[in-house]
C-alpha cells in the first residue's frame, strides 16, 4: 500500500504546431486530462495493481468532483482528500512543441497551501499502516518537514516537480529516504545555474547529503545514487507524443519495484519503461500501462554503464 500526498488537480495541454512565436497567437490544440504529480503517481500504481491511498486537496467546485470521481474509477482511495471552502481547484497549463518537448508550463495551484500539519494530522492513522509515502512538492516545504517527522520507520520519497519549488528542499536532503529530480531541479537544489548531465547532477545531490535519489534527463537517461555510488542508465527508444507525465510515470513504476522488493537500479528500469510508454500516450498517465506492458517494453534494453 502506498499513501500518494499532493496534487490532484485537472492537465491543459497546448500542442503547438510548429515553432512558438512569441507574443503573437500560435496554431495547435488543447487536450484536457487529470493531472497532478501525486494524482498521476497514484493512478500509475493503480494501474500496476497496487492499492493507493491519494491524499490531497480540491476546491468545492464540479472540477475537483470530477477529479475524485475519476480517481475513485481507477481504484484509488480518495477518502482522505479534503474540500476547500475558498480556494478553486488547481490547475496545470503545459504549452508543449510538436516533438513532445515542454515549452512553458503554468501552475495554479494556491489550494495547496492549505496543505497544512494542521489539515494532515488526522490522516496519520491510515497514513501509518502504508508501506510507502509519496510526497511532491506541491505540499509545503513545512508540511514536507513534518511528514518525515511522522513517517518514522516508513520511507518516504520526495518529488521535486519544479525549479521553484525545489528550493524549500536543500534543508531536508539528508532526511528524504529517496529523492526524485530531473537536471533544472537539481541545480535548483543545488544553487548553480545548470548540470551538464545526470551524473553529474547525482554526484552534486549526494555530496549535499542526499542519501538516495532518482535523477532525471529527459532522453538522456537517468542517474541513480545510493551509499554505494552512482549508476546511469539510458532512456528506452520511444515516440514522443508529449512528455508531460513520464516523470510522473517512472517514479510510480520505480515506487512499484522498490514495494515489490526490487533494489532501486532494477526499479528504476521499470521507471524508464513507464516514461517511454507514457510519452507516447496521449494522456499524462497511459491507461494501457500494466506490469506485463513494463517487462515487454524492457526487452532489450541497454545495460548500464
């Protein structure tokens, strides 16, 4: 069982059909979809066949009715989501290129400030009982503070999701069990204009205290590191679509090794498996993913190196 603490909230996304012009209209289309980093999170693990608990916060509106019933469709426990009386639901804008590259992405996502200890407190009892706890950073950097706190003898793992919102975790890094990050993160994180690669990015995390972590580079691969050292792994061949929530993806396919009793390198090629499958989706998470999808799309993959 795995508690998945943060966003849920509703995905605009703008594909462009040719080369952003700024300040001026630009052709394409709109795809709407559920979204948010632990709403996705949730929904993957879902559908890996793993019982989800989704903790988050909705405004009381026919947005956040429809996000939870959604989620509840897909097997997730929502009985620990909270209604706000005076913020809206949230929302995420991705305006996103041809090639499936993200250009501007555009988060309203004040309700979640209501995140508090205060709020969460009474869902510690079931909280408790979970396996795994999946935080992103839409949770203030407070509350996040806090949930280590609780977590006690459950790990728990942290997703950065933004380059603002990283900043709130330099201070905790040495009390995240498990820290996921792509390279803007990182370097967020890590108070320098930018990484060169994944490794390099991994090795600056763990040399800040960082005991564990995923590092992301789009289709450059990932970097991993633990107390044993650092290992990169290439991205699998893919069509891209549109890359938002392949993130998304790998952390729950790697999430679903760790709790099946993988070590985090084998985990973390299942998450490399649920981003290429998820980039060619249409929808931020694929509803065709299932264990059997991860392990045929793994055929033939690379070793490390």
């Amino acid at each position: 069982m795995i508690a998945c603490i943060g966003g849920a909230h509703v995905d605009h996304h703008g594909i462009l059909r040719g080369p952003l012009v700024m300040g001026t209209s630009n052709p394409g289309r709109v795809h709407t979809a559920f979204g948010g980093v632990a709403r996705n999170v949730a929904g993957n693990l879902a559908r890996l066949g793993l019982k989800t608990t989704l903790v988050s916060r909705v405004g009381d509106d026919e947005t956040g009715r429809h996000v939870l019933r959604h989620a509840e469709t897909l097997g997730i426990d929502v009985s620990l989501c909270t209604v706000s009386p005076e913020r809206p639901t949230a929302s995420y804008t991705a305006i996103v290129e041809a090639a499936g590259e993200l250009v501007l992405g555009l988060a309203d996502r004040d309700i979640y400030l209501e995140l508090s200890p205060a709020l969460l407190a009474a869902a510690l009892p079931v909280l408790r009982v979970q396996q795994y706890w999946f935080v992103d950073t839409n949770v203030p950097t407070e509350t996040i503070s806090w949930l280590l706190e609780q977590a006690g003898a459950i790990p728990v793992a942290i997703d950065a999701i933004s380059v603002v919102l990283a900043r709130g975790l330099r201070e905790l890094l040495a009390r995240i069990p498990l820290l996921f990050a792509n390279l803007a993160q990182a370097a967020s994180i890590a108070g320098v204009a930018q990484f060169a690669s994944a490794a390099e990015a991994a090795a600056a995390l763990r040399s800040l205290g960082a005991r564990t972590g995923v590092l992301t580079a789009g289709a450059a691969g990932i970097a991993l590191w633990d107390a044993a050292g650092i290992q990169s792994f290439p991205a699998l061949p893919a069509q891209p679509r549109d890359v938002t929530g392949a993130g998304d993806a790998l952390e729950a396919a790697t999430l679903f090794g760790l709790v099946s009793g993988q070590a985090l390198a084998p985990s973390a090629q299942l998450g490399l498996a649920a981003a290429a499958i998820t980039v060619e989706s249409r929808d931020s998470a694929a509803p065709e993913l299932t264990p059997d999808l991860l392990r045929q799309r793994l055929t033939g993959r690379p070793h490390a190196q």
